[in-house]
C-alpha cells in the first residue's frame, strides 16, 4: 500500500492488508492526531487497507 504523509510530507510503503490501527503503530503515530483518506472517503482505525489501496494521512488542525 501507498501511504503520503501530509505533514511532514513524505511518502511511505507498506505491506498489506493493514488495519489502520496497525499502520499508525508501524509508522509511530498517535491516532487522535490524524485523518487518514481514501480516495473521498474518511478511514476508521478499525477499516482495513489493502496492499493495492493508496491512502493520506494528514494532521488533524483546530483553531479559531
């Protein structure tokens, strides 16, 4: 799978299928701070990527 790092940016691949719990643990995240995005769609932690599937990961940003 192809995986493109928004911040800082980067582009990462790895083996699949993946839970995207797993590939927060591989890559040294912190879920509660990213979104990560398929295509259009939002991906939960507990939703599978495929080895074929490219996805973002970008920062999750508040402010006012």
């Amino acid at each position: 799978m192809k995986i493109h790092l928004s911040h800082p940016t980067r582009d990462v691949e790895l083996q699949g299928p993946k839970r995207v719990a797993d590939i927060f643990k591989e890559l040294q995240l912190v879920p509660e701070a990213f979104l990560v995005i398929r295509g259009q769609d939002l991906v939960t932690e507990d939703e599978i990527v495929a080895d074929g599937d490219s996805i973002e990961v970008r920062p999750v940003i508040s402010g006012g």
